[in-house]
C-alpha cells in the first residue's frame, strides 16, 4: 500500500459510520451535537465521535473495496495488504501504544483487551467542515431588586344582564 491502513480509515469514516479492520475490530462513530463548556466558555460544533469495537471482525468488504481502488490493485492484493497491516499492529502492540494517524491511540490494558483513546483535533462530520470551536467572555449578571407580584381585582360596577333577558330579547327579535 502506497498509504498507511489508518490513513484510508480516516477518510472513510467522513463517509461512513463504520469501517471494519478485517480479523482486528471496526472503527464506530457517533453523532455528537453542539455543545458548551461552561468552565472555559467555549462553543463546540456538532462533530463525530470515534469509538472502537474489537467484536466487529468481520470483512464486510469496504475498507478492502476503498484501497483496491484507490492502490488500482486487486481485491485480494488489498486483503493482503490489509492483513499484513493488522499483524504489524497486533506484534507492536505486545510491547507499546500503537498511534494511529488522524484517529488515535490503541493499547492493550492488563486483560490484553484493546483500549482505544480517539483523536480530538479531527471532526469527522462533514456537515460541520469549517466550523471551529467559538471562545466567549463570561456573561455577567447583577443581582436586581424584585418586585413582588400583585395580583389586580377587577371591580365589578358593570351590572351584568341575566341570561333569561338575553334570551328573551333574542326571540322578540326572532318574532
């Protein structure tokens, strides 16, 4: 491969919700909207979270379809090449951290299971392209005297008509 395994990762998952690495685990992400942090002030656009999942195993044929055709090679130079990828990362990560570009860090924890630290600087949203985190100044608010409420009577110096005149006047106009 002329490019790195996480390098067509990343640019699939700007298209897609899942990419599977064949025979290691699949690369999940999650819609995350707007959102503010009130201790340092900041708006955050919408954006795509990155999870990964060591049950999805299973070849469903993307990731190897898109380097296929981006290397111009066959489907099983691609699966080949794919899986030459996973045993690099399954030896280094034995010893260390393996850094994935533009995804994140994975690592074994003492159980030998797969912990995956997501990159924060990407979104992987395209909705959001452009979109860049908003710093504001904290708003002040001043304490102001309240006003207590009261409650307005109405007065009754309108006489009011009773219903069997109405009714009344009603039928003399009908007759």
């Amino acid at each position: 491969m002329n490019k790195t395994a996480e390098h067509y990762i990343s640019e699939l998952l700007f298209l897609h919700d899942c990419v599977i690495l064949p025979n290691f685990g699949g690369f999940v992400t999650h819609r995350v909207g707007a959102k503010l942090n009130k201790d340092s002030h900041t708006f955050y656009p919408p954006t795509k979270q990155i999870a990964f999942n060591s049950h999805l195993k299973h070849n469903d044929g993307l990731l190897t379809n898109y380097v296929a055709s981006a290397e111009q090679i066959s489907f099983e130079k691609a699966t080949t090449a794919i899986y030459m990828a996973v045993l690099e990362w399954q030896n280094e990560l034995k010893t260390t951290a393996v850094l994935l570009d533009n995804l994140g860090t994975i690592l074994l924890n003492e159980k030998q299971q797969i912990i995956f630290e997501p990159t924060i600087e990407i979104n992987f949203l395209t909705t959001s392209f452009g979109l860049a985190n908003v710093p504001t100044s904290a708003i002040k608010r001043e304490a102001k005297a309240i006003i207590p409420f009261v409650p307005v009577v109405a007065s009754e110096d309108k006489k009011r008509i009773p219903l069997f005149i109405k009714y009344a006047a009603a039928a003399a106009i009908l007759l």
